[in-house]
C-alpha cells in the first residue's frame, strides 16, 4: 500500500501532498473517496485567449516563469487519463463536481459523459465582471455528475450560484469557500472524504472542514501546499478562515481535526 494509502484521514483530517493531480490519483486506493471537488487549471483559456498578458500564471509561452503554478495540459489524452483515475476512486453512488471556464467547456466538457453520469450544468455568477475580448465574462461552470446512482440530499439548491469572486486574493485562481460550500451541501455527510487534486490555496478542504468531512488533495506547487495546510490548521485550531476572515464563523463539527502534509 502506498504512503497515501496509509494516510487516507482516519479520524477527520486534512491531508496535502505536492504531486501532480494524476500523480497523486494513482497513488489512492480504489474506491476511497466520497466526493471529489476540483478546479483544474486549465491551459486552453491562457494558451489560445491569452487574457490580461498572463498576470496569472506568468507570461505566456515562457515555461518556468517563477508564478505559482504549472497549468494542467488540459489536451483529451490527458484529460482523459484524469478523468479515469477520478472514477477509479470515487466510491460508487458518489458524487463529482468539476469546474469550467468558458474554453474548456467547450473543448473538455463533453468528455466527462464518457467516466460520469452528467446531471446537471451549474452556472457561477461571479457577481463582477472580469477580462474579455468581446463580452466580458462574469461566470464560470461547474459540471455536477455522478458514479452510480446517488440524488443530491436537498432538493433546494439552485443551478445559479451567485457568490462574488475574491479580490485581492492571497492566490491566483483562489475560489471562495462559499462555492465549494454549496457543492458539498447536497453530496456530502459527516465523515465523508472529500478529494480535491488541485488544491491551490485549500478553499475546498476548508470547506470539507466546515461540513465535518475530512478532506484529502494535491497540488503540484510546494507554495500552494504550505498555504493550503497553514491555513488549515489554522481554522482547525480557531474557527478562523485566515485567507477569507469575512466568510463567517466555523461550523466545524466536534470530531478531532488534524492537518497533514
């Protein structure tokens, strides 16, 4: 068994580790996660769209440009090989959420029908408009499907999420809590596992957390997961969410917490 096989979180956790997503899918086990919750990040939006000379990443075309992280090769091979290790470990009647820009919806979106059972199209407005040629683009996709069979447990959420984008954010590509708050709303219960294999700055294992799960991820940038896990621990130990402190108060259930890397 490997090392991350061993430490799939037992009693409630939040386990990080610096490896590339399809890396670190490979190492779990089958079956071994209850929801995955991800963004990936993508490279067809900065590759061929090329918004706002590359301040996110760096600039483009130039490889190892000191940001934060590497974006994902987002070509179908790849996806695809993402998309199987994702099925490979999401136990059965478990739910996926998979986050979208407008590029990769078009180019990958259609590939998920081939691993999932895709129910539903989640629109997130984002309240405030940000870069584009044309339209200026004020949302992004959340592509909600499922392995197996499995209905979501509240039937009164919405397919619009309105939740402001941060600004000013401690990460590039930081995505509120509040949005992964509301995917785990309908498919997740105390105790579950969730998995995130693009971390970034942990907004998924906060909220993991705050709906008393355990969460486990990945992130390619050892940055990424020293924020990740600080700000963990940090709201494991004072109900506190340092990278959004306005977010409102823990909802941390009472099991023991411990984050890990």
């Amino acid at each position: 068994m490997s090392a991350i096989a061993e430490s799939l979180p037992q009693p409630l956790s939040c386990d990080i580790h610096c490896l590339d997503c399809v890396a670190f899918l490979r190492r779990l086990p089958d079956a071994s996660v209850d929801v995955i919750v991800t963004d990936p990040a993508y490279s067809g939006m900065n590759q061929h769209m090329r918004f706002g000379h590359g301040r996110i990443v760096g600039s483009y075309g130039k490889p190892g440009n000191g940001r934060w992280f590497t974006e994902f090769h987002d070509d179908p091979d790849t996806y695809r090989a993402f998309l199987a290790e994702c099925r490979r470990v999401l136990k059965p009647n478990r739910h996926i959420y998979i986050m979208f820009d407008s590029f990769s919806l078009l180019s990958l979106g259609g590939l998920v029908r081939e691993f999932f059972d895709v129910k539903c199209l989640i629109v997130w407005d984002k309240v405030a408009i940000g870069m584009g040629h044309y339209f200026r683009r004020r949302h992004e996709h959340v592509v909600f499907a499922a392995k197996g069979n499995r209905k979501l447990s509240r039937r009164d959420l919405p397919d619009v999420w309105t939740v402001p984008r941060i600004r000013r954010a401690a990460y590039p590509t930081q995505k509120p809590v509040a949005l992964f708050d509301l995917m785990l709303a309908g498919s997740a219960e105390p105790g579950y596992v969730v998995c995130d294999p693009f971390t970034g700055s942990g907004s998924s294992a906060v909220a993991a957390l705050r709906q008393g799960c355990s969460f486990i991820g990945s992130d390619i940038d050892p940055r990424a997961v020293q924020l990740a896990l600080e700000r963990c621990r940090t709201f494991v130990s004072r109900g506190v969410d340092p990278l959004e402190p306005r977010a409102g108060v823990s909802r941390l259930r009472q099991r023991p917490a411990r984050a890990t890397g």
